[in-house]
C-alpha cells in the first residue's frame, strides 16, 4: 500500500504505534485503534489493508534502516579481503546499536518486543541466524584469501552470537532510556569486545 502522507494517516499512524506499543502485536485490536485516534473502523480501513499491514507499515522503515546500514556495513569488511587480501576490524553490532537502534529505541522496542503474532515475531532469531551465516562466510572468505582465521563451527558460531546479540538487544526488549541503554552498551563492549579481538587473532 503506498505511503500515505495525509493528516488522517498520519493520525492513525499514532494511534496504531501506541496501541501496539501497550498491547502488543496480537491483543491489539483495530477498533481500539479506531477510539484512539477518533475515527472509525471503516475510516481506518481506507489506510491499510488489516492489522497486518497497519502493523508493517509502522515496523517496516525500522527494519529497512537496520538491513541498509547492515548490507553497506558488511561492505567495508569484504573489499579489503578480496582487493588487497587484508583482514580489518570493526566491531559492527556495537556501532549498529549506537548508531542505528539505540537511537530509535521506541521503534525497535516495537518491532522486537511488540511483534508475538506478526511475521516479525522471530524478528531477533533470524538476524542472529543471519549474522552467525554471514560471520562464517566471512571466515571463510579469510582463508580463500590467504588470511588466518579462527576454525569455528557452524553450533560454536550460534551460541557466540546468540549471546551477543540478546545481550545487545536486551536494553531494546525493556525499552531502556537512551542514558541508561548507553551504559549498557559500554559495558557489554567491555565485555565482549576482548573476546573477539582474542577469537580473531587482532
């Protein structure tokens, strides 16, 4: 459905974001979104297709933000290895939550906390599975390369990034103060950061 930048839409819009945000994808009801914002269910209808789509249309920009900064991010990892056989650091997850999640961290909240019943309820999971295929193919990449790289299993790659990455998105799922979600993030860099530094030989 095109985006619709009208009063009325932009209304519902508000409406719908703090229904789900207090309710949740599945106990969110259309008709209490309707009250919310004065119109009727009719009226609504004209803006979306259903509940699905009402609900994509506020999640959606949240997620193609996150997958542009990923794919352009991933960029900068694999030129150096395949033009100048060189391996370089960056610690992506840490600079994506300072600067892509924690920034927005009403809209994430929704997508990841908010989402039980959608399409985006495993959300979180797939971009795990996500990062731990593109890590591997990343090592793989390495040593094609002539670069040493750590020889990790597919299973040790799972529970490095599925602690990672929850541990990240925990300040998200309790919709942490950006003050408060800073610290935590600075801890959790403290934390992890060594780790993989040591993992990767840098």
């Amino acid at each position: 459905m095109p985006r619709d930048k009208s009063a009325s839409h932009i209304k519902i819009m508000a409406a719908a974001k703090e229904e789900f945000l207090e309710m949740g994808y599945e106990k969110a009801s259309m008709r209490s979104i309707a009250e919310r914002c004065g119109m009727t269910a009719a009226g609504i209808y004209r803006h979306c297709k259903d509940k699905e789509d009402l609900f994509y249309q506020l999640v959606s920009p949240a997620e193609i933000r996150l997958m542009t900064w990923a794919k352009e991010h991933m960029h900068r990892y694999d030129v150096p290895v395949k033009k100048y056989h060189k391996m370089v650091w960056q610690d992506s997850f840490i600079d994506m939550m300072r600067e892509v999640i924690y920034p927005n961290m009403e809209d994430y909240h929704l997508l990841i906390a908010g989402s039980q019943g959608s399409k985006y309820e495993s959300f979180l999971h797939d971009m795990t599975e996500m990062a731990q295929d593109k890590f591997l193919l990343y090592l793989s990449e390495l040593r094609k390369n002539g670069i040493k790289a750590p020889d990790i299993s597919p299973k040790q790659m799972h529970l490095l990034m599925t602690a990672y990455i929850t541990a990240l998105f925990e300040p998200v799922v309790h919709n942490y103060p950006r003050k408060e979600a800073d610290e935590a993030l600075t801890t959790l860099e403290k934390f992890f950061l060594p780790g993989w530094k040591k993992m990767m030989g840098v």
